[in-house]
C-alpha cells in the first residue's frame, strides 16, 4: 500500500498475549475444545478471544488466522493538529479525574463496610500441578452489627499480571449456605488493574451468615513451582489502608501435591502453623491461624520441593 507524504502508518490494534496463544493453537489445528483443554480455560472464554482476534486481524475465518492481510490490521493517520491534540489532552484529563473520582467512591464504600460486621475467615490456596490450577476458597461466617448488604475482597492473585486478562479464567463463583439469602458478585479491576470483587448480599444479612467463594488463581504459584520459594502477602480487602477491623479468626490452609516437601512460614511471627488434613486426595495440607487476629498484614513465605529432590 502507498502512503501519503505526511501521514503515517499505525498499527490499528494488536493481540493480547493470551488472543496470541489462541489464535497460534487454532492455527496449529486444534478446535475450540482442543484450545480451552491446553490453555486451561474455558470454552466459553476460547470463543470470546477468537471474537476479539478476528475483529483485530480484520479477518472471518480460520482459515485467515494464518496469514492475515498485511494491510489489514493498519490504519492510515494523517498528521494532527496542534488544536486537535489539545483537545484530546484534555479530553484525557478529564477521563483521569473521572477514574480518580471513581477510585476514591470505591474506597469508601471498602472503609465503610468494616464497621458494619465482624467476622471468621478460612482461606484454602491449592498449589496446582499447573499454573492454570492454582485454586482458592474463601469461606466466611459473617456477623452483621446489626445489617449488611454487601463486603467487597480483594481475591488472591499473581502479582505483575495484566488482570484484565485472567478476570474470565478466575471463573469466580459464590454460594451462601442459607436458603434465604440470595447472593451476587461483581468482579472489575481497580485504577492499577488489580481485582476485586463485589458481593452483593439480597437482602442484606441480619444474622451469622456462611458463605463460599471460589476461584482460580493463574500462575499464582509459579515461582514456588519454578524456584523451590514464593512469598503471600495477605490483608483485608481495603485499597490503600491496611487494617484488622472485622475480620476476628483467620485460618489459612496451604495444599500442596503430595509428592512434594512443603514448609510455611508467617514472617511477622503472627498465629501458628501446624500440620492439617487435606479434603483433596493427593494433597498435603498445612495450617495457619491466627485466632487473634493481631496482624493487619500478613507475609507467608513457602518453600517446596519434589520428594525425589529431597537429600
């Protein structure tokens, strides 16, 4: 294609690294199942990024995904003008007040939920065999003082990801062991693209309530699985400010694959840490508490190794 004098070719969009694996798996010859087993994702997750790759890659059908037009996924800019990148500068400010604005009526609403409750926390973090099975289970018995319609938490996740990405893959489900209580969860990112979730309790809770949140955690663990050691860092889900108010009792299970040889340790020399059981075969389990709940944060360094490499 010929380009004007005076403008330039861009690129109109580009694949995420994960519409990338996608599209090279559906190239190599793999269906959508074939591609959702290999990643570890969902079907329904497989068909939404070959939906965004074809729209990037200006293409319709599989077929293409091979060798896309080159032009296809470039447009041509003319040069702007100094009025037209004022303006959008400001428009940019302006979107980064609105963000800002958002941010803090988020934080609010975390800060204002802590007095509204007390409550028990039982976290499980299973290390996959995998990095796309890494799992955490969340369960709470929350104590409404004297009513509460929603908590907000900060799920468990990999640091240095681009979540936006892996929000589809955590698969995020929650479940309340009363039969009255119906039960919602809203999942977005945060200014920094960290995750949170919002649960929305219908109607609010007036008693001790048990509920259940489950999810995955991709590559979570993949430091311990790669180099023997991983550092958790864990608090109560507030953006900036960290705090011990509501939560009383917190226990952490550790699973591990029972071929490996696992130590934890709470670097702050908070709780104890002692041997449990696990309730999924082939995994090892061991338990951390704090019945006090003294900390605001907590630090969990974990050492691994197979039981082959022990001397």
């Amino acid at each position: 294609m010929t380009v004007p004098r005076g403008v330039t070719r861009v690129p109109a969009s580009s694949l995420t690294t994960r519409e990338e694996q996608v599209r090279s798996l559906v190239v190599g010859g793999l269906g959508t199942d074939g591609v959702a087993t290999q990643l570890g994702i969902s079907r329904r997750t497989v068909e939404t990024h070959l939906r965004n790759v074809y729209k990037k890659l200006g293409v319709h059908r599989r077929d293409q995904l091979a060798d896309p037009d080159g032009d296809g996924d470039f447009l041509i800019a003319a040069p702007a003008s100094e009025d037209e990148v004022e303006r959008l500068r400001e428009k940019l400010a302006e979107r980064e007040r609105q963000v800002e604005s958002y941010e803090a009526a988020v934080e609010r609403i975390i800060d204002r939920q802590f007095p509204l409750f007390e409550e028990r926390v039982e976290l499980t973090l299973s290390v996959g065999g995998r990095p796309n099975d890494d799992m955490v289970i969340e369960r709470h018995w929350t104590k409404p003082k004297p009513y509460l319609v929603y908590r907000v938490i900060r799920p468990v996740a990999a640091a240095g990801l681009l979540y936006d990405e892996i929000l589809d893959e955590m698969a995020i489900s929650c479940e309340v062991a009363s039969a009255d209580v119906g039960i919602a969860v809203e999942v977005f990112s945060d200014q920094r693209g960290r995750p949170v979730a919002l649960i929305l309790f219908q109607p609010g809770l007036e008693e001790m309530t048990e509920w259940v949140l489950r999810y995955r955690t991709p590559h979570l663990w993949d430091p311990l699985r790669e180099h023997g050691r991983d550092t958790l860092r864990w608090a109560p889900g507030r953006l900036r400010k960290r705090s011990s108010a509501g939560i009383r009792d917190l226990t952490v299970h550790f699973d591990f694959p029972e071929t490996t040889v696992a130590s934890v340790v709470e670097e702050h020399n908070l709780g104890r840490v002692e041997p449990g059981q696990s309730e999924t075969p082939g995994m090892s389990r061991i338990t951390y508490r704090d019945a006090s709940r003294a900390g605001a944060q907590y630090e969990f360094t974990l050492e691994m190794v197979r039981g082959a490499e022990r001397s």
